[in-house]
C-alpha cells in the first residue's frame, strides 16, 4: 500500500496542515482547531491517528491539536526545547517516528522560534521523500525570526540560528524531496511568499534567496530581517 499525504490549506490564513498515512496508521501536522476535516480523512482511510506533529509554537492561528490528541488518543509532539503546559511527546533531535510502513524523522531547526522543527518523512524504502518545514523554509522565502525575539535573543540571534539550520538540516537534504511548508503567499510569517504551496528543495535552492549557495551568515542576517514589518498584534 502506498502513503497517502493530503495537503490541507486554508486560503483566509494561509496556512496548510498535513494529513499523512501508511498502512492504516495516521499523523496530522500542524492541525487547524476545526479538526472535522482529519477525523473525516482518517475514517475515508481507515485509519487510526497516531501523532500529531507541531513544526512550533503558531503565533496566528489557534491549534487544533489538543482537540485532535482528545478525540483520537494520538500523541502530541513538539521539538526540543518546547514548553507546554500539557502533556506533549518532546522529541529529540533525529528521534525518528514510525508510521505504517513509513517513518518520520524530526530535525530540530531553530531559527523562526527555538523550539522550531522540521519533519522528514522517508518512504517505504527508507528514502527521503518530503519535508514539512513549518515555518522554517517556506516556497520562495523562510520565516521570520523576529516574532520570539526575547530580551536575552534578539532577531538577529534568531536569523543567525535560522542560517545554521537551513545549511546543516535542511540544504543538506537530496534535490528532488519536496518541501512542505506551513504557509503560502499572505501569512504575515515571511515577506516573499509564493502563491505556490509546494515545492523541490532543489528548485528552492535554485529560487529562493535566502539558499543562495555562497551567501554568507551575515548577508542571510541583513536579507532576512531587513523590511520585516511588525509583527500583526494577535
């Protein structure tokens, strides 16, 4: 049986949830608080929902997850360095996640927020086959790293995290997997979003500015926190 990967995108917030699952085995990442849609999809599948993965902490929509984590019994997963006040699975940088015959393997990304991670899934035979960036890569920009600026990190801090992340976790990865990010074009979390919702990593490096091959960690810092408008108030 083939995986199943369904992109759920609400146009009014720009913002895509993913619904995944391998043999009869289910995860949702980053759920809108209506969670009709995933309970609909898991009965269409005949399948149970096992994890609920969360990319970061979303500053402009509410979560679904704890809704989701209630009527299914899946397990919440955040990053490392997430602090929530329910019960949440803290993965590991690495930690891999099995689902149906197919796996999911956390790398934790800081940069947008701390806790930031992405999600590789590789494919039945155990390739890389697509990444769910959150709000760490986005088709044509990556996040802003000014919305958990904190006293002791500053945007600057954070756009410097981000660079390391986008090199060593994410740039690193094979050219054809596809990216799959949290937003498209009109969510305030970056500025040069495209219209298209998905893409390949390789044609990312090839677009998108801030994966320009020789760009230095300063230059990154000055492009991605240049222009930043301020962050919408909810």
């Amino acid at each position: 049986q083939i995986m199943f990967i369904r992109q759920l995108y609400t146009g009014c917030l720009s913002e895509a949830a993913y619904f995944i699952e391998s043999n009869g085995e289910a995860a949702v990442i980053d759920p809108l608080r209506d969670i009709e849609s995933y309970l609909d999809l898991a009965r269409e599948r005949k399948a149970t929902i096992k994890f609920l993965f969360e990319t970061h902490f979303h500053a402009d929509f509410v979560s679904g997850h704890l809704d989701l984590a209630a009527a299914t019994g899946a397990t919440i997963v955040y990053g490392p360095s997430s602090r929530t006040n329910y019960p949440v699975h803290l993965a590991k940088d690495g930690e891999i996640f099995s689902l149906g015959n197919i796996s999911i393997e956390v790398l934790h990304t800081p940069g947008h927020t701390m806790e930031s991670s992405c999600y590789l899934l590789k494919d039945e035979q155990g390739k890389d086959h697509a990444i769910f960036t959150g709000d760490t890569l986005f088709v044509g920009d990556v996040g802003r790293p000014d919305l958990a600026a904190k006293s002791t990190l500053t945007q600057e801090d954070l756009a410097g995290h981000l660079y390391d992340s986008l090199r060593k976790k994410v740039m690193t990865l094979p050219d054809e997997i596809i990216v799959y990010p949290a937003h498209g074009a009109g969510s305030a979390c970056g500025k040069n979003m495209s219209k298209e919702t998905f893409d390949t990593l390789g044609n990312q490096k090839k677009t998108n500015y801030a994966l320009r091959a020789d760009m230095s960690k300063d230059e990154f810092i000055k492009a991605v926190t240049d222009g930043l408008m301020p962050p919408p108030g909810y």
